[in-house]
C-alpha cells in the first residue's frame, strides 16, 4: 500500500506537470470506460481504476497512460472481485469491501495488467508503432484468405486502420459484449509472448465473420457498419467460432510467413 501511496496519494505539487497531466487524463477516462455496463459508474471503481492505471503508468515511463489502456484493465477487476462479491455483476458493491480487500485486488490487478502489456508495449509508445505493424500484418492475412473481401474494400478505398486501430488498442473489448471478454482475455493470456502475432489471426476471423455482408456494402456504409459491429446478441457460441478459425488459421499460415512479411 506504501507502493501506491508514494505515486497516488500526493499533493499535486509533488508531481511533473506531465504526471499531473496524466492523471488528468485518466481522471476523465474513468467514467467513460465500458459505459454500458453500470458496475463500473460506481465511484469505488473508479476510483480503483484510476489508482492501478497511474500507478502502472507511472512504473512504465516509456508509454506512460494512453487512452484505451483503461477498457484492458477492467476484465482482471471482475475476476478478482468475483472471489468477494457474489451474484449478478448488476448487484456488486464495491463499498462493502474492507480497503485491505480493494487493494488487494488492485495489486492482482496491476500485475496482471502489467503482463498482458509487457509483450504489446510499443503498442502504446510514441506513434504506436506496434499497432502500425500489425494492422499492415492484418491486411496482407485477410488478402490471403479471403481476396474477394480484401479487393472489394481496397478498391472502396476502406484502409484497415480506419477500423482495426481501435481493435488492436483496445483488443476488441469495445466490439464484445461484455460478459464475453473474460473468455477472450483467457486466450489472449495463454499466448504469452506469442500474443502480438496471434491477434493478427484473431482479429482476421473476427472480420471475416462478416465477409459477405461487407462485400455488398459501399465505402461509407462499411465505416458504419464496422464501427457498430452487430455483436450486442452474441454468445460463447460465437465467440468459439471465432477463435477456432483464428487457432486453425495460425496452425495453416504461421510457418509460412511470406504473406506476413513487412
């Protein structure tokens, strides 16, 4: 608890003015993350997600906070808080756990955080050049599998980054219902270091989902449609559908990696 006290619980004028600007920031973010699930409006959580995000921000100076880093924290806090508060997350209180048991779940939650991020840093770095790569890796796989979907959006002039930025800033959990994520987060955790070239495919299935539908649709009509994904009714069942294809299709391509190169 000392930990977190040295970076959070000080007065601002003990800060730089881009720690002040950062937690700034996430102040504002806090509210905003998942939005339509409302266990995470309660002020407790907030405050919670604020407390681990400037923490980590601060132990990581190289990327510091970026938007979006808050949506990937939230699927630890249900996990964690599962183990002390039971039922629908509908009906969860945060304020009737003791500190001790709060701050031990934002410790786990940290951690956890600080493990996924540590194989996708240059995700967040200046430019974010690890996010740049994969969309590009994304492109060249959705042309080798499936060249009717890839020609028709180059010749709308739709650029994967349009889209796919927010997916690989945000892995999906703004695309998702949120009682799936937990699922997705346990594969994206058991890939490891192998979790940056696994998302390509992952990301690969999830858009092909939609193959036929976006080959009848014209360049503005795409944008909107991808931007509001019709995923608000799915299921594990679809969730499974998309990670076997992406699992099938890493087992078929990944040791021939030429249609990858950079």
């Amino acid at each position: 608890m000392d930990c977190v006290s040295q970076y959070y619980d000080i007065p601002d004028s003990e800060r730089s003015d881009d720690e002040i600007s950062m937690l700034r920031q996430i102040a504002l973010d806090c509210p905003r993350t998942v939005p339509d699930v409302t266990f995470f409006q309660q002020p407790e959580v907030q405050k919670s997600l604020e407390r681990i995000l400037y923490t980590w921000a601060i132990r990581h100076p190289a990327s510091g906070y970026v938007q979006g880093i808050n949506d990937l924290v939230t699927p630890f806090l249900i996990v964690f808080l599962s183990e002390h508060l039971e039922g629908s997350i509908d009906n969860w209180l945060v304020s009737s756990l003791s500190p001790q048991t709060i701050f031990n779940v934002e410790a786990d939650c940290y951690w956890c955080l600080s493990k996924l991020l540590d194989g996708i840093q240059d995700h967040y770095t200046f430019a974010q050049p690890g996010i740049q790569r994969l969309v590009f890796k994304l492109k060249e796989l959705v042309r080798r599998i499936d060249e009717p979907v890839s020609r028709h959006m180059e010749e709308q002039g739709l650029e994967f980054l349009q889209f796919a930025f927010r997916w690989f800033n945000c892995l999906l959990i703004r695309e998702l219902p949120f009682h799936l994520v937990t699922r997705l987060w346990d594969t994206y955790l058991a890939e490891g270091d192998a979790l940056p070239d696994f998302l390509v495919y992952i990301f690969a299935s999830f858009l092909l989902t939609w193959s036929d539908k976006l080959q009848k649709l014209d360049f503005q009509e795409m944008v909107m449609f991808l931007q509001h994904l019709p995923t608000q009714n799915w299921t594990n069942q679809e969730l499974e559908m998309v990670l076997s294809r992406a699992y099938m299709w890493h087992a078929m391509f990944n040791n021939s990696p030429s249609h990858l190169a950079s």
